[in-house]
C-alpha cells in the first residue's frame, strides 16, 4: 500500500513539475516580441488554410477569358491571371498546398527519423553503424538533388511531392535523436525504469524520448519554412504540384512569362511565401530560446 501511495505521488509530483516547466516556457516565449509577431502570422495562415473554402470570393479554378490579366482593382483585389482567375482566392486556397507540404513532409521525416534515431541510440553497436552508414549515404547527397530526383522517380502530385521532400529530413532527426539517446541512456531514471522490467519500447518512448524532444520541436517548426522553399523550388521547375492547383510555386512558374508585363502575378504569391517562412523563422528563434536550459539562470 505504501509503495502504491508513494507511486501516486511521485507521478503527481512529476506532472506539477511538467506544468510548471510548460508555464514558464510560455511566459519566456510571450516575452519575445518577435516570436509573438511570428505565432500571431502562422495562426493567421492556419486559419486560412482551414477556412479557405469559406472565405475565398471567388473560385479558385474559375476562368474568365474576358478578365485576364488585369490588375489589382476593387473587383479583384491582386488582379487576375492570363486565364481570367482570381490570384487573391489562389493564394488564400494556396495556403493549404504550402503549408500542407512543410507540415506534412517535416511529419514525415520526424517519424521516421525519430523511429530510427531511438533504436540506434537505445541499442548502438552494429544496428547503430547500420543505420548511421545509412544516414551517411543520404546526407551525403545535397537535398535539392535528392528531393529533385525522389520526384522524378515518383511522379508530380501533394502526396508524392510530401515523400521526396520528406525523405530529406530524415536523416538529420535521426542524428539529433540518436546524440540525445547517447546524453540520457546511462543517467539515473533509465537505469531505474531498467531495473523495473520496463520494456524496451517503452523505455524508447515513454521514458528517454520526452526528455529528448526538445531540439526536434525546434528543428522541425524552422525546418518548415525550408520545406515549404524547396516545395516552391519543385512546383517552379513542374516536379511538384502541378496546375491548376493554386499551389504558389506553380503559381510563380505560370506566371514566369508574363513577368515584363504583369509582374503582380509572380509578386504576389512570392510575397504569401516570404511572410509565411518569416513568421515559422520567427516563431522558431523565439521557441529555441525559450526552450534553452541555459536561459534559466
């Protein structure tokens, strides 16, 4: 019964900690000025990306021969392109692509790369040299030509474009993961849960990986803004997605012919991107510092 009570307890103890800790990251967070700016601009896209069909004025697929390329006016506020559509209802629909392909790539890398960053760490000898060798192989390889040739083989299309540019982060969580898992696996609370018989996987990810995340939340919340570029980078060269989807790297490479005469319908789009990656950079700075140990004292 004691061991029980004091079981309780300790748990107890540990989530008023974790609450503690949580709080006074947010407090350091809202003290950035710059990071508050940056999270204010990113909920500002989510929530476009999420309410895009509802607040778009007009189709983003509709044409109108009679009113293509026209300029910023009262009726179509950044103008329309040599097909007659609404560039203000592409970019807000964009914003889903855009921001679809940084999430969903950076998710992809993580898991993958957390995956095998834990059992590389955790069980080292030959499984680590397996998988770091492996690692190598890919790094090795600059991750414009990998995400260029990953495409090629796969295809055009969101869901094909996600895995090329996902492909590429893998190998840099799974190092950041593995040089945690080599920090936490010899201190006190691993040897305690061993002592237990607590099960290897649970160990992995119950136990070490939360106290391993933080540089991962990090890395991949300003990994984003990259991964959306490079997604751009594809869509401009028509390996990624490919029109009439409003994705704004497409958009950017319609538009690359007309840019002596309108320059609005590359302009306006590139600038959609720009805030959009400045915000993620700021919100990560602002997160990296609050996340520090080092801030503490």
């Amino acid at each position: 019964m004691l061991d029980t009570k004091n079981g309780v307890a300790l748990a107890e103890e540990d989530a008023v900690k974790k609450q503690s800790q949580i709080k006074e990251i947010l407090k350091r967070l809202c003290k950035n000025k710059l990071a508050v700016l940056g999270m204010v601009i990113l909920l500002l896209y989510i929530l476009v990306a999420v309410f895009a069909p509802l607040i778009i004025p007009y189709d983003f697929a509709e044409m109108n021969i009679l009113e293509k390329n026209q300029g910023p006016s009262a009726q179509h506020w950044l103008g329309t392109d040599d097909f007659g559509r609404d560039i203000f209802s592409r970019i807000l629909y964009g914003t889903r692509y855009s921001l679809g392909l940084g999430i969903g790539a950076c998710a992809l890398g993580l898991a993958i790369g957390v995956i095998l960053g834990c059992i590389a760490g955790y069980f080292g000898g030959w499984v680590e040299e397996l998988i770091m060798r492996f690692c190598d192989v890919f790094q090795a390889i600059p991750g414009t030509l990998l995400a260029i040739v990953i495409s090629m083989l796969l295809g055009t299309g969101f869901v094909n474009t996600v895995i090329a540019l996902g492909i590429g982060r893998i190998t840099l969580n799974c190092r950041m993961v593995r040089a945690q898992f080599l920090s936490q696996r010899k201190l006190e609370y691993v040897e305690a849960a061993q002592a237990t018989n607590c099960s290897k996987v649970k160990l992995m990810f119950v136990h070490i990986l939360p106290n391993a995340i933080s540089p991962l939340i990090v890395n991949t919340t300003m990994g984003i803004g990259g991964t959306i570029m490079m997604a751009a980078g594809l869509s401009f060269i028509s390996l990624g997605v490919r029109p009439p989807l409003p994705e704004w790297g497409a958009m950017m490479s319609a538009a690359r012919e007309f840019i002596r005469y309108y320059p609005y319908q590359l302009l306006f789009p590139g600038l959609a991107m720009a805030f959009l990656v400045l915000a993620l950079n700021l919100f990560g700075d602002g997160l990296r510092d609050a996340l520090d140990p080092k801030l503490k004292n």
